[in-house]
C-alpha cells in the first residue's frame, strides 16, 4: 500500500466472541456469572452465549 492509498478502500472483518451476549452483559452488569443468552427475535434460538452458558451445555442455535 503506498501512502497515498486511502483507507476507504479497506475492508475490515471483525469477529468478537460472545458478542452480544457480552454487550448485554455491560448493559447488565448483576448477571455476570450467570448463564446469559441472546435470542433470535423470529424463533427464539440461541445466537449468542456466554462461557457460562456454554458451560452448562447451551449451544448457538438451540431453540427455547
């Protein structure tokens, strides 16, 4: 890339683990240590997880 290259040109893929669930957990900081998931809207699936969640056998996708 030459120093003239603007950085609009770029794209950039981020992946954060546990993300919405993490964001949750911000907005809720009393449930930290507890098993925390984020539902879909259309068919209440699990999208997101906490390591806590995960721990007691929850994975992405199950249904509620």
């Amino acid at each position: 890339m030459s120093q003239s290259s603007n950085w609009y040109n770029a794209i950039a893929h981020v992946d954060a683990d546990c993300f919405f669930a993490s964001c949750e957990l911000t907005r809720r900081p009393d449930l930290k240590g507890q098993p925390v998931c984020v539902l879909s809207s259309q068919d209440a699936c699990v999208v997101a997880k906490t390591y806590d969640a995960k721990a007691i056998g929850i994975t992405t996708g199950m249904p509620v």
